[in-house]
C-alpha cells in the first residue's frame, strides 16, 4: 500500500478517486469508511460485477447498482462456514447472559458525549473525575452526587431526572451497552466508565431483575447466526487489508483504522 499524507488537510483519495468533495472536512472514523467501500467499489469493476462507468460518490452513498455489486463481490470473496453444534455450544454456555429473557434494570447514567471536535482526552478526565465523585457517596443519603451531577454534567435528556432512565431490558440499549451490565451481579455505581456509541457514561444500578435462561436448543438459530457473523467481520477486516496493501492511498492512514465498514 503506497499512503501519501501531509501535515495540511488535503484531499483523500483511492487510486486517485476522490472521497470528498473540495473543502469538505471529516472525520477519520467517515473518511476510512468512504475509503473502503470506494476500495470495495473499485475491486467489483475490476471482478466485472460492476458497470465501469458507475459514478463514484462524493457524499459516502454508493449508487444502487454499487451496492448490488458489493454484496456480490463479498459474496464471492469472503467464505463463511456454517459453525458446527460444538462451537454454537461452547458459544452458547460461554455467553448466558446474552440468551437469557427478561433480565430488566433499573438505571441511571450520566453521558459525556462524544460530538465532533470534542476533545477526547479532556472529556475522558471529565468523566473520570464525575464517576470518582459519585462514587465517593454510593450509598449515603446525605447528598446525592449522582443526581447533581447528572442534572449539571449530563449530555442526555434524563439529566433533568436526576440520569433516571427507568426499567431497561437489554434490547432498549445500544449493544455494547448493554454488554457492560447485563449478566453480572452488580449493584450500585459501576467502578468504570462505560462506552457507547454515544459517548462516555457514568452508570448507576439501583436494582436487578433476573431473567430465565434460554436452552440452547431454542436458541441454536441465534447462536449459529452470532458466530457466522463473528467470522464474517474478522475475514472482511483480513480482506480489506489486502485490498488496501495494493491501493494508492492519498490524504488518510488506514493502517491504523480499526474498524473498517462494521461497528
């Protein structure tokens, strides 16, 4: 992969297609994504699963016939084995709390969102700070913390509620939110910040249901579904790689990019 960059914000480009119109400023996390579906784009034309008079997209939407040519070009490229019963298994039995229904919490949070032109590492010793405090009073009742700091600090609409996002199952939050509570046994504020797609969150659990946990025979579709996913997203990062060792690369770094087109 030849990468040009320079100290100055210049255009990006891929094989010298442009990502962006002129003057148009994004983020590293926008621009690596243009680059690789441009990559993907440009690959379909050469596999000629893509007419080469396709416009190329200077707003990050490929046309409709791209899209088309894409889904087949990773079709193709990317062979994805169904998981055998041991794997889903072993899958199953290692992520319980992922197949159990009905688990509900009763939370509040205090969010320091990431915008653009956020600077991250002030906003990261912010919340640091904030969840050091409130933790400094877990449990006492002569000064709720967490609620003046919700309703001072907070980036979300509960702030004015003291963070209280009430009775929450799994499927009423991001992912990989609901990845850092559900499952556990824990009570109280949590002695780290919790990451989101939204921001940075200070969380409390103020109390637990329990859910049932699913058999593994009722859940097997899921769990097959889980693990070919898994082995799709690793072999399109070890694919786009590749295609971005052999491309002319202008204006963006994607060795260091970490999450191509899947979040």
């Amino acid at each position: 992969m030849q990468t040009t960059l320079s100290t100055e914000r210049q255009m990006a480009r891929i094989n010298g297609v442009a990502l962006h119109a002129e003057g148009v400023n994004l983020t590293s996390d926008e621009l690596n994504q243009r680059a690789y579906s441009e990559l993907l784009r440009q690959t379909a034309i050469q596999k000629g699963l893509l007419s080469a008079g396709d416009t190329p997209s200077l707003d990050g939407v490929p046309s409709d016939a791209a899209s088309a040519a894409i889904e087949a070009l990773l079709d193709q490229a990317l062979l994805i084995p169904e998981p055998s019963e041991k794997a889903c298994r072993r899958h199953h039995a290692a992520h319980q709390a992922t197949y159990t229904t009905g688990e509900k919490l009763l939370l509040r949070h205090i969010l320091f969102a990431v915008t653009p032109g956020v600077d991250l590492n002030a906003l990261r010793k912010q919340a640091e700070a904030t969840l050091l405090n409130v933790r400094c009073f877990d449990g006492t009742n002569n000064d709720d913390a967490f609620a003046k700091a919700a309703s001072t600090l907070s980036n979300c609409p509960s702030g004015a509620e003291a963070g209280q996002l009430g009775w929450l199952s799994s499927t009423d939050c991001a992912p990989e939110f609901a990845k850092e509570l559900f499952g556990n046994k824990e009570i109280g504020v949590l002695p780290r910040l919790v990451h989101s797609r939204f921001g940075l969150h200070v969380v409390e659990i103020l109390a637990r249901e329990s859910g049932v946990a699913q058999s593994f025979e009722s859940v097997h579709g899921a769990v097959a579904m889980a693990l070919k996913q898994q082995t799709f997203v690793t072999s399109l990062r070890q694919y786009l790689s590749l295609l971005a060792a052999e491309a002319d690369i202008e204006g963006l770094d994607l060795e260091s990019a970490e999450t191509p087109l899947v979040q």
